[in-house]
C-alpha cells in the first residue's frame, strides 16, 4: 500500500482525505516513481472545488512532482530506475509514490534539488511558454503580470528582468510588492482599482503589448484597458473565478486586440515540445537567472491547511508538499 490524498466528493479543504491506496504498478509506457516532494498549484484547487471537472471520484488530485524511478513498464526508453525526474501535467500527484506516463517525465539536471523541482515544473513551464511563445517579449517591452509575488509572477518577473523587459507587476499589499519588486518587478502596482492608471503613467500613455492575467473575473476588464493596439491579452488563470462570456465587439472597440487563453497542457503536448520547454527552464534556474522561492512547506498529510493557505492569499512564491 501507498498514502494518498482523496476526494470523494467536490467541495472546500476538508473534503481531502488522507488514507491508505494500492500501490500501483506500471503499465506499458509507464513509470512508478516515488516522491520526495510535490508541487502545490491553483488548478489543484480548481479540481477540488469542481470547477474544473474530475474525470472520475474519487480522485488524487495534483499535477507536479519530483522524486526517484522506482520501476518501468514496457517499452520505456527514456527514463530507468534510479532515475531522477520531475514532471507537470497529469493527474495523481498528491501520492507518495504514483505511477505516470513515462513521456512525460523528464530528468532533472543534477544541480537541482527535488525540493525545487517539484516547485519549479509546472509553474516554470508557464512562465516559460508565456514569455517565450504566448507573446515572445524582447528586450525594451514593458509588460504586465498579475499576482507578480505568486509562483508563476515571481518567476516571469526575474524571467522578464533577464531578457531586458520592464515588468509592471500587480499584487494585493505592499509585503507582495516589495517581494516582487525583489524579484524584478520595475513597477507594482497594489490592487486593479489604479492598474489603468497606473499603467498609463508609467508608459506615457503607450500602454502595454501583453498582460499576462491568472486572476480572471475581477482584473479581466483592466487588463484589456492596459493593452495598446494590437495588444495581447493573455488569460491564464481564474483565481478569482472565471471569465464571463466576452463580447468580441469589446476588443474591436479597445484597439483590435487579440485575447487567448492558453494552458500548459497543449503547449507541452508534443514530448519535443516539452523537453525544449524544460530544458528553457533548467537553463534559467540552473545558471542562477531566476531563483525559485519555496517560501511554504506542508507535509502531504497537511495538503488541506496548505489549500486554505493558498485561497486566502497567505502565500508567496512556491509551495510543496512532503511525502
């Protein structure tokens, strides 16, 4: 037997269970590894709220992990046991051993840490797609990113900062913006209410090429008003719930912007993709060009006090949970 976190039904923290499951064994393509750490993220919250619908209950949810290759099924080749490795994507993470398709591991570099790994995966990732092929930012670009002092804002502030672009970054206090500011931001701004603004001041009334938002609901409508023509708005997230429906004459009116909504899934869906967009990441980590903040730790047995700690705004960078 292994320990897992369950839920057997949609709903707030303490519809996570902690108990005993089979340990599972590898099937064709497949890896069983065992975790030395997991990374905690929003979309978990989403699976376990419901908003995001489970493919079936009960479930274990979480999707970024790092830890060791205990065993392989058929036809495995780029990964064996011993291996270490970490990975973002399917379901099943909040386990201390799971088994994962294999080509969606990818081994992590020797100088860094599972702690990091796991913090790093699916967060690093996004930062990295969004930077680098939702809107390829240059060097003299002023952007702006929401929630700048959260896992993926304080890696796409220093990320930003690296490639020689100006980041307004938007954060709910004053402690959030001097963390961001610590990590890159040039300019934060506290709250949406003064974003537009704000914005305008800074650029000059140019306004901006690209917002990277994971907040949703609430900031949607700034964020278009801080778009100059031709603006991208990138939609990321739903932290404080989705999107309403969008009437496209919206964007016609603001300038032709554009709008998306991407997810890491389809931007790591391709295994050349995936290992290209890693490979980015460990580069930047590895060299020291960003740093990634493990600034919270539960035990996996703990992962409802961590959840609470994450929907009341009380964390900062990234947070894992231990096996």
């Amino acid at each position: 037997m292994t320990k897992a976190i369950r839920i057997h039904a949609n709903g707030g923290p303490e519809v996570m269970v902690w108990e005993d499951v089979p340990t599972p064994e590898p099937g064709p393509g497949e890896a069983l590894i065992k975790h030395e750490a997991i990374g905690l993220n929003f979309i978990d919250v989403y699976f376990r709220s419901g908003l995001y619908k489970a493919p079936n209950l009960p479930l274990v949810i979480g999707q970024e992990g790092a830890g060791t290759v205990l065993a392989v099924g058929a036809n495995v080749t780029n990964v064996a046991v011993g291996d270490r490795v970490a990975y973002a994507g399917p379901l099943g993470g909040y386990a201390t051993e799971r088994a994962i398709p294999a080509d969606r591991l990818v081994k992590l570099p020797a100088n860094i840490d599972f702690k990091t790994g796991a913090a790093m995966m699916l967060q690093g990732m996004t930062a990295q797609y969004l930077l680098r092929r939702t809107h390829a930012v240059k060097s003299g670009d002023t952007i702006v990113v929401h929630a700048a002092a959260g896992g993926v804002g304080l890696i796409m502030c220093q990320w930003a900062k690296h490639l020689g672009v100006t980041v307004i970054g938007v954060v709910s206090n004053e402690e959030k913006a001097a963390l961001a500011r610590a990590n890159g931001a040039a300019h934060t701004v506290i709250g949406h209410a003064t974003l537009v603004s704000e914005v305008k001041r800074i650029t000059g009334g140019a306004m901006v090429p690209v917002v990277y938002d994971s907040v949703g609901k609430d900031t949607f409508l700034a964020s278009i008003d801080c778009l100059a023509p031709l603006g991208l708005m990138a939609s990321y997230g739903s932290a404080s719930g989705p999107v309403p429906p969008v009437d496209l004459g919206l964007l016609a009116a603001k300038g032709s912007l554009f709008l998306t909504r991407p997810t890491l899934v389809t931007y790591t869906a391709k295994r050349s993709d995936l290992e290209s967009v890693a490979a980015d990441l460990f580069d930047v980590v590895g060299s020291g060009a960003v740093k990634i903040r493990v600034n919270q730790t539960f035990a996996l047995k703990d992962a409802g006090a961590a959840h609470t700690a994450l929907e009341t705004r009380k964390t900062t960078g990234s947070t894992v949970l231990l096996p």
